[in-house]
C-alpha cells in the first residue's frame, strides 16, 4: 500500500478554507450551547430544564433529517450551507437580544426560557442540514484517494472548535456575562459566513434531479440497510451517545457536586474535546482502519467505563481525567465511523447518506441530553450518569457477540481501492 501522507487533505487550498469555515463555525455553535445551558440552569435549577434543550433540538433535527438530505443531494452545496449559516447567524443574534438588560427587566423568566427553547427548536431544524451539506462539500473539494485523511482533519477540526468553544464560554460567562458572550458568538458565525464565499460553487454530481422525494429517500434508506459496515457503525454509535449522555448534566456537576464555578464548566466541557483531537491527530499518522470493527467495539466500551467514572466521581481533577479518556475513546469511534461513511458512499448519494447518520448519531447526543435529564430527575444526577455508563457497555458487549461480521470489518483494502483509483 501506498505510504499514508498525514498532510494530503492540507495540500488543497479549498480544503483549508473550509476547515476555517467550519472552525469558526463550530466554535461559534460549540460556545451557544454551553452558554445557553449555563442560562437556563441558572434560571430553573433544575435538571429536567437541561433535557429539554436536547430535547427541542433533536424533535426538528430527526423529522427534517431525511428531507433535508434529498434537498442537499438536489442542490449546489456551496450556497446552501451559506443560507445554513445565515439562518444560524439570526438565532445568535435573537439569544443575543433575549439576554438584554432591557429585555430581562421587562420579560418574565417564563417567558425567556419559552423564547430560548423556540430559538433552540430553529436551530434543530438547521442542524437536520449542516451534517448532510457540510459531509457533501468535503467530497467536492478533495479526491477520493484522500477521504480517509480529510474526514481525520475535519473531524480534528470540530473537535478542537469543541475545545476550544466551551472553555472560552466559560471564561467570557465569567468575565463579561452571558449576553456579550453571544455577542461574539454572532460575531464568530459572521466571520465563517463571509470565509465560504473564498470557495467557488461546485457542480451537483446527483444524476437524477428533480426525483420523486419519497423515491430519494427510500434509497438512502434502503442504502444504509443493505451496506451492513454503515448500519452497524451508525446502530453502534447512536446507542452509546444516547446513553452515555452525561456532558449534558455538567452544569449539576460543576455547581452543585463538585463547585468549580463557570471556568471549572468550560474545562469539563471541553475535557472530551480535548482528548477526541489528540486522538485524530495521532490517527493522521498512525491509521486505525485495520480490524475496524474491534477498535470500533474497543473504544466505546472504554467510553462506557469512563462515563461511569466520572458519574462517580466527587474530585475535580478525577472527573476531569475520565471526562478526558471519554474523549480519546470518542476520537477513535468517530474517525473510524467518518471514514467507513465516505469510503461506502456513492457521490450522489451523499446527502441522504449523512442525512441518516445525523438521525442516529448526530441527533443522538441531544436525545441523549433529553435522556439524561429525565433519568436524572427520575433517579438522580449521579445515579443518572452510572446507568448511561453501564447501558453502553451492555449495548457493545451485546453487538460483539451477535454480530460476528462486524467484528471482523477492516477497511485497509477499501482504503488501497480508492488510492489506486486514477
């Protein structure tokens, strides 16, 4: 096999482009939700609170999702994730306008939280968008032969926004306040707003414009049904972020369990983050695509083992750690799930395909979120947490030992196919 190059994506000037975009971006997105959970925390003080936000997230996110992946499968990629942007860009600025003194003076609480909540639902129906144009776009900008590297450096790219985004709300909560706080997150999605427009316009591979919607989906469905690799990745991955959950309850853990205040937040926010980018750094030179399938099954169950650490956990500097292992474990899973995605898929059929990894994996974590709050207000924050924790070792252990297919995926010789390709 050809000797991997870890800078090939970084070779193409658009490619760069677009991880700036997408940088800004995530930052921006990464830093609302942290600040918009710290607010409405603070508001209720309770936990079935922190669930709702996940939960009028992923309601639009899933019923759009499908839909949304026939109309990007339909239309020029470059200029419909402008519109994405733009529409985000208003949300920004409504949560920056509800956080007003002015607006806070004259409005009840209820009345807020309900405002918050209706900004959030808007921007579930964007996010049933961003996944399916943004994994369309990469495959326009780079060859085949080098999808593996650049799904490893986009997704290196959002996680280091994750990072990054959550610590520095943390900061600005606690330094200016959560209202000039997304003032610069209105600011951030501006900027990657104005950065798409240094790519040009790329052509619509899909053959079969102006299809039938019902017929569309039915064949992005009956794709991921039949191409097991994918199925399985996805079943896998939705399970254990839907259980393991527990990032959405750090607002109970950082002010009622182990009170460390908005800065202690942002890095117990960001811990995961930080441990998923070293990961998929380390994966641009070392690749993970041979025996897949076990490193895949491997890594979320020491996902599952870490979230059941720092459930029990009371000691800042241990959750921090468990949080940061939850995040190495993490960075395998989801290189391995992004390469398996764009190495199976078929160019035209790009935006259903992700369309339904977003409905299992993307809108998982704000399920999760739901998930989360409600066992926690049904059982307790940290109880909540061990159950996540435990569920997902049970689910992988389960897939190991009925799918013996899986088990078995290697990638190495797709991987080999696509390099050879002229």
């Amino acid at each position: 096999m050809e000797k991997q190059d870890p800078y090939a994506a970084l070779r193409f000037k658009e490619f760069n482009i677009f991880l700036l975009v997408r940088f800004f971006l995530v930052f921006g997105w990464s830093m609302q939700f942290i600040v918009i959970e710290w607010e409405v925390y603070s508001i209720t003080k309770d936990p079935w609170s922190l669930g709702l936000i996940g939960l009028m997230e992923v309601i639009p996110a899933v019923t759009m999702a499908l839909f949304a992946g026939h109309i990007v499968d339909q239309r020029e990629k470059r200029n419909l994730l402008a519109i994405c942007i733009a529409f985000f860009s208003l949300i920004s600025f409504g949560l920056f306008l509800l956080t007003s003194p002015e607006v806070t003076a004259q409005w009840s609480q209820n009345s807020i939280l309900y405002s918050i909540y209706a900004l959030v639902f808007f921007g579930g129906f964007l996010r049933s968008f961003f996944g399916p144009t943004i994994f369309s776009l990469i495959a326009l900008i780079v060859p085949k032969k080098i999808y593996p590297n650049a799904a490893t450096w986009s997704s290196s790219t959002w996680q280091t926004a994750t990072i990054l985004g959550p610590a520095f709300a943390g900061f600005t909560i606690n330094w200016i306040g959560v209202h000039w706080s997304l003032c610069i997150i209105f600011a951030l999605v501006t900027l990657s707003f104005m950065i798409l427009f240094l790519i040009p316009k790329k052509p619509i591979l899909n053959p079969k414009i102006g299809e039938n919607v019902w017929k569309s989906l039915s064949e992005g469905i009956t794709f991921v049904w039949n191409e097991k690799a994918v199925l399985g990745a996805l079943t896998l991955d939705m399970i254990a972020v839907l259980f393991g959950g527990a990032v959405a309850l750090l607002p109970i853990f950082a002010q009622d369990i182990l009170k460390v205040g908005p800065e202690g937040f942002g890095m117990l926010r960001a811990a995961p983050a930080v441990g998923a980018v070293l990961t998929m750094l380390i994966t641009a030179y070392i690749p993970i695509s041979k025996n897949a399938g076990m490193k895949l099954l491997g890594a979320i169950f020491g996902f599952g083992v870490c979230i059941i650490i720092f459930g029990l956990s009371t000691i800042f500097w241990i959750s921090l750690v468990a949080l940061f292992l939850s995040g190495v474990t993490d960075g395998v899973s989801m290189v391995i799930r992004q390469t398996i995605l764009q190495l199976k898929t078929p160019d035209e059929m790009r935006g259903r395909v992700a369309s339904v990894n977003s409905m299992f994996v993307g809108s998982s974590n704000e399920l999760g979120a739901f998930e989360s709050g409600a066992t926690a207000k049904l059982m307790g924050t940290v109880t909540a947490v061990v159950f996540g924790g435990t569920m997902t070792l049970i689910t992988v252990i389960t897939t190991g030992l009925i799918s013996p297919t899986f088990r078995k995926l290697d990638l190495t010789e797709d991987i080999k196919a696509h390099q050879d390709e002229k």
